[in-house]
C-alpha cells in the first residue's frame, strides 16, 4: 500500500504583485510558520493612511497550528507589521541577532512586552514536530540577513529572501554558498526567490566600491558633508564613518530612525566606531564646517525626513547652508522619484552641491541582478519554483528567467497572494484561495477604514463638502429657520455669497415643493435637497462637493 502523505502548502499572504508587506506561510499536517512580517507604504489613492499590513485571517482562523514568525532581516518590508500581528496573534519570533535588535524597538514603541523573541544564528536549526527550519546565511542591504530552508519529509523549500551575492561584503560575512549548494544537490521541493532586481542584466555591484566612491568624495570635499541613505544601511553608514575618520571629521546622526538604527547596531557590535568619532547634532556649532559630516534620513525626499527638513529651513538644529556637500547615497524606489527630485532642487538652491545617483556611484542594490539570480537558480536547482517579492512584472521576468534555465514552465507557480500551492513528493498544484490583501492603519484604527471611507476620503479631498441645516416644525413642516449652508474646500465663501444665496434659493424651493405634496419623510427630503443643489451646483460651477444635508424637527 502507498503511504499518504498530508500535502505541504505554501500560502503567500503578502509580497506578490506589490514591493512590501512581504509574509508566506507554510502549513504542514498541524503546523504553520510564517516567513515574515513586513508592512507596505500607502498607494497615493489611499488618502490618510499611514501603513499597509497584510490580512491574516487565515493565520487567526489556525491560530493553533501556528508554530513562530521566522524573520529573514530587519528590513520595515519584512519586520514592520510586527507590532500590529503579533497583537492578534502572540507567537514566538525568530531572527538573528540585528534582526531582533530592530524588532525590539518596534516593540517598545508599541508597549508589547510579553512577546518571545529568538536570537538564532546562522546554520541553526529551529525543530518542530513536523518541520525543521534553518537559518543560512546571505548577503544583502542590512546585515545579519539571512535565507530560510524549511524541511519536511515531503521535501525541503528553500526562501532565499531579500539577497544579492556580495563576495566582497563589508562585514567579510559572505553568503552560506556551500550549504545552498550541498541543499541543491540534496534535492530542494520548491525554491522561492528575490525577484526585485530581476529587469536589470549583470550582477548588483558590490557595497565595497561605494566606499572608494566616498571616500573620493571626501578627500575633495571643503566644507561640511551631509550624506543622506536608508536608516538600515549600516554597511553603509560604517563607509561613511570609515571615510569621515580618514579625513578627520566628526559624525553627527540625524532623523529618529538613523538615530534608532545606529544605536542598536552600536550596542549590538554590528557598526566599528572610532572613539569620539560620534558627536551630537546640538554640538555641530562647536566645529568647523570642514570637519563634519553630518549623517540623515531622508534620502527618499520623505516631505517629515530630517534632509527634506533642512533644505526647508525647517530642521530645528541645522539647515542646509551654501557651499554644503549633500551625497544622497540610494536611488529613489519606484514612486518616490517626484519627492527626491524637489527636495535635490530645494539643495540646489540653497547653494548645496548636491551629488546624486545619476552623478556618480554613491550606491549600489541589495538586490541580485540577473546573473545573481541564475547563480541561485543553478546551485539550488529545485523542482519547483515560485517568484517572490516583486509586481507582476518582475515576478513574470524571473519566471521565464527560470525557464531560460531550463526549468518546466508547468513547475512554475507565479501565483497572487492569498493563493494556496500544495505539494505532495511528486507533485503540485493550486489549492485555491484563503482571504489576503490590505489591512490599512491610520493612527490607532486597524483595519477600521475600508473602500467607503476612502471614497469619502478621495470625495472630500476633490471637491470639498457642502452642509445644508434647515429647521423645520413638526406640526406643519414648514420651514421655520435655514437653510443655512457652511462649506469647506468648495468654494472660498466670501467671494461666492451669490452662488450661496443662490443655493439657498434652491434648497428653500425643493422644500416647498416637498410642503405642497405633502412629503414629511426625512429621507426623501434630504435626497431632495441633494439631487436639487448638486445639479445646482454642477450647472454653476462643473464641481460636484459632498452634500451633508441635516434637518432638525423642533
Ligand atoms: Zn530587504
Ligand atoms: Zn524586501
């Protein structure tokens, strides 16, 4: 007799289709895991909305069987959703050591003390019942990164998560390459890999040649250095410090999370720090210009960023003055290149030199490039394989980059998030659908506002809102004060009385109207006051305002 095996499921619920919110899931007999937790960043449509976190109610629904949150790195795409999951669901949490530095200052700033978390290092293995999950060390953008193997008696899959293969990395930790390949030739189930990058040919360069970028940067520069790059960087950060103590500056952090990363990475040991190299921003008055560099968010124009505030005079502790050198050392993610471009601009004018990424290379991508990918590709050579982390596009190249390599299109699975793939020793197929998508957070409200209240959100911001309060008696309905109207993002009401008084005409009139038929019903009043005035209103000046009418009865 064929022994059955239950089937092994792998269930995306974020990071496909979109660049955020990475998290995947996988179930096996009684047991889930979750690879990653990350948030996303509002679409311009979502008005209001501070972050995206993904659905889980898939999760909660078993949340028996989930065994721990497996983290890859610190990156907010993977860690951000953190504080408002593990709210709901309380489970252990496992990274390496930054990673779960970065994840306890999250916690802290949202009060949950009562979380487990797991320092684990490379090659460590975390076993459950029916699964073993094992940390491998990769290269990336932060260090302390790592790709996640899960074997079950199924098979194993192999998540590479955020990588790029860096031979030369600045911490000389370079990638597991031997246990990848000894995973390959073991026989990995179903691969799924990084596909950000997947559009550009070649290999990511690697962090070692922006140091020799900067470092020419600051043998000529005569004034003060600002460099600008994401907070998490801290390979990064070390070149900047390394080529500040060459030529003899002192290094000033600005921005709450350069501050916050620095700190952890300094306590932790993952940043070398020359001693007295560091001085606060409130001392930068007590030195001269040509011995500072000044180190801050903001390299992705982010209109509260601590660079955005000082190219608009608007940073309490310094400002961008003429003759300042500004490095911004990143490229704009997709969608944040208006923001960079004005606040460069703004540099610009106020005397700044400013270099940026299409003048020199003062960055490189944490993410593997084409040839990276097929080194992956090669050495793992798994059955199965599933595109992750990317929009469609990236997730549809890496796939036939998979087939270029000689991989079945049918063992292909670019798939949506929410949709479940199930593996058995032999084969794999879809298994249809659990509930996925956007959890918007604004302020303290999770998941409290939907589509209705972003299409008020998205009403109110285009065209304004109008109120219309009458008051009427309740033995007759007549009209016995108002209408009176108040408006705001509409018109400027000064200068509009007529078009008021006019609307007023016309509220009064469909009133009438309503008297002399006879018509007391609330509803039907106010959907006449409303059809009335929009039309109105649309006739007068082609705007179409929220109309809030209220009726008082006295
Ligand atoms: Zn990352
Ligand atoms: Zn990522």
């Amino acid at each position: 007799m064929v022994r059955k095996f239950t089937k092994l499921k792998v269930i995306p619920l974020g990071g496909l289709n979109e660049i955020g919110k990475n998290m995947t899931a996988i179930e096996y007999k009684d047991e889930i895991i979750v690879i990653d937790c990350g948030l996303s960043f509002p679409e311009d449509e979502m008005l209001g909305i501070d972050i995206v976190i993904p659905d889980i109610t898939y999760l909660l629904k078993n949340r028996d069987k989930v065994k721990g949150i497996f983290l890859t790195h610190g990156h907010e795409d993977h860690i951000g959703a953190l504080p408002y999951v593990l709210k709901k669901l309380n489970v252990p949490v496992y990274g390496t050591k930054l990673t779960i530095g970065l994840v306890e200052v999250k916690l802290k700033e949202h009060k949950l003390n009562n979380v487990k978390l797991n320092r684990v290092k490379p090659k460590d293995k975390i076993k459950l019942n029916f699964m073993e999950v094992e940390f491998i060390k990769t290269t990336h953008s932060i260090p302390d990164a790592c790709s996640i193997a899960i074997h079950t008696e199924i098979g194993t899959i192999f998540h590479t998560g955020d990588f790029k293969v860096d031979y030369t990395p600045i911490d000389e930790d370079v990638m597991d390459f031997h246990r990848i390949a000894e995973l390959g030739k073991k026989g990995v189930l179903l691969m799924l890999a990084d596909s950000t990058n997947v559009e550009r040919a070649g290999y990511a360069m690697s962090e070692r040649t922006v140091g020799s970028s900067l470092d020419e940067i600051f043998r000529n520069a005569k004034r003060r250095i600002v460099v600008a790059t994401f907070a998490s960087n801290i390979h990064r950060v070390q070149q900047i410090i390394n080529a500040a103590y060459k030529y003899n500056r002192k290094v000033a952090v600005s921005g709450r999370s350069m501050v916050n990363v620095v700190n952890v990475a300094k306590d932790l040991g993952y940043l070398t720090l020359p001693e007295d190299i560091l001085i606060d921003l409130n001392e930068i008055n007590d030195y001269s210009h040509d011995e500072l560099v000044i180190i801050t968010t903001g390299s992705q124009g982010e209109p509260m960023s601590a660079l955005s505030r000082m190219a608009s005079s608007e940073h309490k502790k310094m400002e961008i003055e003429k003759g300042d050198l500004v490095v911004i050392s990143a490229t704009p993610i997709p969608g944040n290149e208006k923001t960079v471009s004005k606040v460069i601009n703004q540099l610009f004018e106020k005397g700044a030199e400013v270099i940026y990424d299409d003048l020199a290379d003062i960055h490189v991508s944490g993410h593997a490039c084409q040839e990276e990918l097929k080194l992956m590709h090669r050495l793992v050579k798994p059955k199965y394989f599933m595109p992750v982390h990317g929009e469609y596009r990236h997730l549809k190249q890496h796939a036939e980059l998979a087939v270029s390599l000689g991989m079945p299109k049918e063992n292909i699975f670019t798939v949506t998030t929410g949709c479940v793939v199930e593996f058995d020793r032999n084969s794999a197929r879809l298994g249809g659908y659990v509930p996925s998508g956007n959890i918007l957070v604004d302020g303290l409200g999770v998941g409290d506002v939907g589509n209705i209240v972003l299409r008020d959100r998205k009403h109110l911001s285009e065209d304004g809102l109008m109120v219309v309060v009458v008051t009427i008696a309740k033995e007759n309905g007549k009209v016995i004060a108002g209408p009176d109207i108040i408006s705001r993002g509409f018109v400027y009401v000064r200068e509009s009385e007529d078009l008021i008084e006019k609307a007023k005409v016309v509220v009064r009139e469909a009133l009438t109207e309503c008297e002399n038929k006879q018509i007391r019903e609330w509803a039907y009043l106010k959907n006449t006051i409303k059809d009335e005035l929009k039309n109105y209103l649309y006739e007068r000046t082609k705007r179409n305002p929220m109309i809030l009418p209220i009726i008082m009865e006295v």
